[in-house]
C-alpha cells in the first residue's frame, strides 16, 4: 500500500510504498488488549504492604479477664476489630510482571500500527530536522498539521536539537524505531514516523 509523505512544513511531497504485510491486514483487538494490560501491569511496583495481628507491635497482655466484666471477650488489643489492630487479608509485597511471547508483541506492534493508519493519524515524514533547538520551532511543526491531543515521534536516532525543543511539550514523545512498543503507539493520538524509521522498523518487524 502507498500512504503520503510530508516534509515539517506539513506540505505533501510525494508518496511512499508501505509493507503489506504490517500495515494491511487485521486489527487484533484482543490481542491490543492482552498487550496493553500486561505492559501496564508491569509497570506496577508491587510494594503495598500491612501489617497483620502478628506483626503489629504489642498487643501481648489480655486487655481484661474473661468474665465478669460485661464486655465482649477480647484477648488482644491488636485484634483487627480494634483501631491500632492488624489488617486481615491485606496486601503483601509481590510481583505482578508476567511475559509475553516475541511472537505476540510483534503482532500487537503491528496491530497498533494498522489501527493508527485506518484512522487516518499515522504520518510519514520525509526528514525531521530544526534549524535550532528551541521549543517554539517543535510547536511550528506541529502547528503545521493542525493536531490535538499527545503526539509520538518515531526516529532511527537521537537528534540533540530535536531533544531539546521536545523536551518541554508534556504531550510530545520523540522515541526511537528499535524501542517502541504497541502501547505507545497506542497511547498517542497521532504517530510521526521519519522514513529512516520506518525503513528500520519494517525490518525488525520482519526480522520477528
């Protein structure tokens, strides 16, 4: 399939042949979610964590005998029924990663990219280069395609001017084609792709 290359004045300047086999085809749903959960899943610190009866400090002596008082039996102040107590069935320290299969990241990636295409928010860009690093020639570029909401750049390397103009627009990522993953294409409402990138990228997804 062919799609329409841009240049960061968001002028068209000719098209380019894309790989069949990952951008057509079709879109896992399923897939997308099983990958989205786990990659957010592993995110998790897992470091929550209370104390039950046991290991609350005190609580050794009967607070009083057991009759003859008129109050409810009790045989611990650090019982969960009581305010300083334990905390029953509460969380432990654990970890919450589990590992997806080669096989199913790159079809996800690839999923992820179909759905950016068919919703019309996936660009190719002939180069990405600024005159100067500076935040208001990044927004220029933007500017240019008229975009709303956060924004991904995929690159084939890191460029120290386009780091530092991006580095202050909180809904902008700049990320190289040999590390992203399905969740972020995912994420951003709209995908730039540079060719030296995509050239990359179809040769990793080929290669897995």
């Amino acid at each position: 399939m062919k799609t329409k290359v841009y240049n960061i004045q968001g002028e068209e300047i000719g098209e380019i042949q894309l790989s069949d086999d990952i951008f057509q085809g079709e879109v896992k749903e399923f897939l997308l979610r099983e990958v989205v959960l786990a990659y957010q899943t592993n995110r998790r610190q897992g470091t929550a964590s209370t104390k039950t009866r046991g290991e609350v400090r005190g609580g050794g002596r009967k607070p009083w005998i057991q009759k003859g008082t008129g109050r409810a039996r009790a045989g611990s102040i650090r019982s969960p029924v009581w305010r300083g107590g334990g905390v029953v069935f509460g969380p432990k320290p654990r970890d919450f990663k589990y590992s997806l299969s080669k096989k199913v990241k790159c079809l996800a990636l690839k999923s992820s990219l179909r759905k950016k295409i068919k919703e019309d928010s996936l660009f190719i860009l002939d180069e990405l280069s600024l005159k100067r690093p500076k935040t208001k020639e990044m927004v220029k570029f933007l500017d240019s395609f008229s975009l709303k909401g956060r924004t991904l750049i995929i690159a084939d390397k890191w460029d120290e001017v386009i780091k530092r103009a991006s580095s202050n627009l909180k809904d902008l990522r700049v990320i190289l084609a040999r590390l992203v993953c399905a969740l972020d294409v995912l994420y951003y409402d709209t995908v730039f792709v540079t060719k030296e990138a995509l050239r990359e990228l179809e040769a990793r997804l080929k290669d897995e």
